[in-house]
C-alpha cells in the first residue's frame, strides 16, 4: 500500500471520528554501511526505515499518533490513538494545520548517483582509506575504524486543507578514526567527508592523510600551567559552542524562558563582528529544504547582525505566541516525534582570513582542535561552559607543543562579545556550522 492511497484512505475514516482538520508526515530512510579492518571487510549493514505520524483536531484540540506500518490495519489504530489523545490534552494553545503556499523554492537534494552507488565502490574506498593512512606514517599503529556509508531519505506531508509536500535526498560519507602510539604515548586522529552528488568527489586519500597527521601531531601532548590565554577554536570546536547558543535563538525556548536572550529582540548582545544566518535555501547544504516539518515555505533569516539579534527561528505554533510570522524552521527529530522548533543551516558568517594567519598573528595562545564532553559541560540556557580539551600551544605564531589534559571554562555569549578574528574556513557541514574563532581570553585550568 503506497502513502497516498493510506492518506486517502486515513483521512475519509477520520471524517467519521469527528476530526475536523488531518495531516500526517511520512518518512523513510535506507542506508548502506561498512567498515573495514586489515583488509576484509568488518561490518556491512543495510537499514531500512519507514513511519508516519498522523495529528488531527477533535473538539478544537490536536490529537497525535505514530506508526510503523502503512497498511489498512493501522488506520483505525492511528484513529484511536490521535482521539484519545485529544479527548485527555490539558495544554489550551489552538492549533492550525497549515493550508500549503502558492509558491516553495526549488530544492534538489537527491542524487541518482549516489542512489545507484554500488557497495563494491563503498569497499574498495574503505580499503584505499585504510591502506593510505597506515602508510602515511609509522607512528601509526592501528585504525580503529574506517567507513564509508550511502543514504536515501524522503519525506512527505499532506493534509485535509490541501497540503502536499514532498522531497527526497540523498548523502555518502567516508571516514576514518586512527591511534598513533610512540613510546608509552597514543594519540588519535580522525577525519571525514560528504556528499551530497557524487561520491567520486570524496578524496579518502585525503580524509586518510587529514586524519593521520593529527594523530601524529598530538603525540608528546602535555598539560599547561593554569591561567588565561587567547583560544583559537578550530572550525569543528566552534561549531561545538556555536550549536549552544543556537538553541536559545529558538523561538520555542524563548517562550518557555529557556533562552538567556528573552527580552532581547533588537538589543545588542554580542560582538559587532557576529552576523549568524540561516539559509536553508542555500545548494549544497546537507540541511536545504523548500519546507519545514509543518509544509511551511522555508526561508533566508539574518537571526544576528552586527551582534544585535534581529530574529528568533520559530514554527507556526512559535511565532503565533510572538506575534509574527513563521520563519519555517518546525522540525521532527523523527515521524515519532512533536513538532518543535529546529534549525536547518545556520552558519557564522566568515571572516576574511585564513585560521594558519589568524594563528601567525598571535603571539601567545591555544589551537584547539578537540573539544570532550560537549553534551554535558555546556549550560545551553546560561551559556557556561567548562570542557576538557586538546590542541596546541602558541607561540609567536607557531605552534610549538601539542597539549592535552586542559579544560577551557567561560561564557559562550561573553566569548562572543570577545571574539578578535574569525576565519575564512566555513565548510556546511550539519544545521549547526563555524569557521574558526579566535577568542580574546578564557580561562585554562591545567597544571
């Protein structure tokens, strides 16, 4: 049974339920996987998945239900489920469905390609990784592991108000994960790499090359003392700090007083050098889309300009308490889930020069190129943050040490209000990216 003729079939049961409005979100996914090690072939996986949620309004409130299985059986299941739900809601806030616009972006995210991608091609890049990296250099000992994966996902969202939205993707990745050793010290590296068209457009001798040197590069790594130094956040630790303060330019969490930045719409709260977009319309970002979780038309929202914040991310529900419009940011982490408020490329904007110049300038600091414990040392609400790091030491614009057994403690909103460069080496990456950010100063706790 194909999903337009289950919807058919759901919403003309759902009249006789007594649901006034109906919609349901439908998504699948199927992914290839492999890891590889001395040469055979490790693990090899295939996972396919499919579900739909349905919401609809009984009696002026809305109902939700999920299911796994898109057959005539799970109708009334889904029926039952969404009513009684309804029937026991507390929550007062009315909801709509969205009626559909006259006009959606054209986004193409799906790749024939990478679709028809042999797992023979995925293998044999796995094992090139795999032979490049331990021949990069003899202090490398082991991979600990080495992949490359393709994914095919689409979803859909209809309902009874004339809603029809659909899309379809398509990504391959590869990547590495490697331990030097030299004497009684190890060290690890990793590195990885995208697609969103071409997986021939992957260089894994690269990735392989990429991930070695900085295993390499950690070895002899040894605590600092104690004290306050400038950091340089390398790109992927300062898209770490980054996704903090992202969740409180979420319009949901302002609401719910979640937000340090509540009551600062149009104010001036960071540094005049930080400008945070997002473009979900932007070709090539793994998070494009023409549409939100609720079929609303996406689209390009300056969120921070010059430091002061111009605008929150907010869904329909969101931006009704706010009193303006929707910027089609309503996101399903899956077809299970609520909708809530999400982002779907929201990027620092870069700056003009390279981190390798931003690091000749600095007479003494940090690079830090690792970040630990990212999930539970970041108060999102507050912006504290205290986590254990690596990199290196600076000094007279060289880096002269690695150094590890450190732990970097501040403010992510005071860090932005501090920031003296920011580098040119934005590469979209996730719904959350950063070039890299030189802070003034912050505090180091090592020896």
């Amino acid at each position: 049974m194909n999903i337009y003729e289950f919807q058919k079939g759901l919403f003309e049961q759902g009249k006789q339920y007594g649901f006034s409005d109906m919609e349901i979100f439908f998504s699948s996914s199927k992914s290839t996987s492999l890891s590889v090690q001395n040469g055979t072939v490790k693990d090899y996986n295939i996972t396919e998945s499919a579900g739909l949620s349905f919401r609809g309004i009984y009696k002026e409130k809305m109902g939700y239900s999920y299911s796994e299985k898109i057959s005539v059986e799970s109708i009334d299941f889904l029926l039952k489920e969404a009513l009684e739900n309804a029937e026991v809601i507390e929550i007062d806030d009315e909801e709509e469905l969205f009626e559909s616009s006259e006009r959606y972006e054209a986004i193409n995210n799906y790749s024939e390609d990478i679709a028809l991608l042999p797992v023979e091609k995925l293998i044999e890049s796995a094992f090139a990784m795999e032979r490049t990296v331990l021949q990069a250099d003899s202090r490398i000992k082991q991979v600990l592991d080495c992949t490359a994966s393709k994914n095919l996902y689409e979803v859909a969202i209809m309902n009874t108000k004339g809603l029809n939205c659909y899309s379809q993707g398509s990504t391959a990745s590869a990547a590495v994960y490697v331990m030097a050793s030299e004497g009684e010290q190890t060290s690890t590296g990793f590195y990885y790499d995208f697609t969103l068209t071409d997986f021939s457009e992957i260089d894994v001798h690269h990735i392989a090359d990429t991930a070695a040197a900085e295993a390499v590069s950690k070895l002899g790594a040894e605590s600092l003392p104690s004290g306050s130094y400038p950091v340089i956040f390398r790109y992927d630790t300062a898209t770490n700090l980054l996704g903090s303060l992202v969740s409180s330019l979420s319009g949901e969490n302002v609401e719910k007083g979640l937000s340090k930045l509540r009551d600062q719409l149009n104010k001036k709260v960071l540094g005049s050098n930080i400008n945070i977009i997002e473009d979900p319309l932007m070709i090539g970002a793994p998070g494009a889309a023409a549409f939100d979780a609720e079929g609303y038309p996406t689209q390009t929202t300056s969120l921070v300009e010059a430091g002061k914040v111009l605008s929150f991310m907010h869904n329909r529900k969101s931006a009704k308490k706010a009193g303006v419009s929707s910027t089609g940011n309503a996101s399903k982490y899956s077809y299970r889930s609520t909708v809530a408020v999400g982002p779907h490329n929201v990027y620092l904007k870069p700056g003009e020069r390279g981190v390798d110049e931003i690091i000749k300038d600095t007479e003494k600091g940090i690079f830090i190129i690792e970040l630990q414990g990212t999930h539970s040392g970041i108060n999102s609400v507050s912006g504290d943050f205290s986590l254990y790091a690596s990199g290196f030491l600076i000094e007279d614009g060289i880096l002269i040490k690695p150094v590890n057994q450190i732990t970097v403690s501040g403010n992510i909103f005071d860090a932005l209000n501090n920031v003296d460069e920011i580098g040119n080496d934005l590469v979209i990456r996730g719904s959350v990216t950063a070039p890299s950010v030189k802070v003034r100063s912050l505090a180091i706790a090592g020896q």
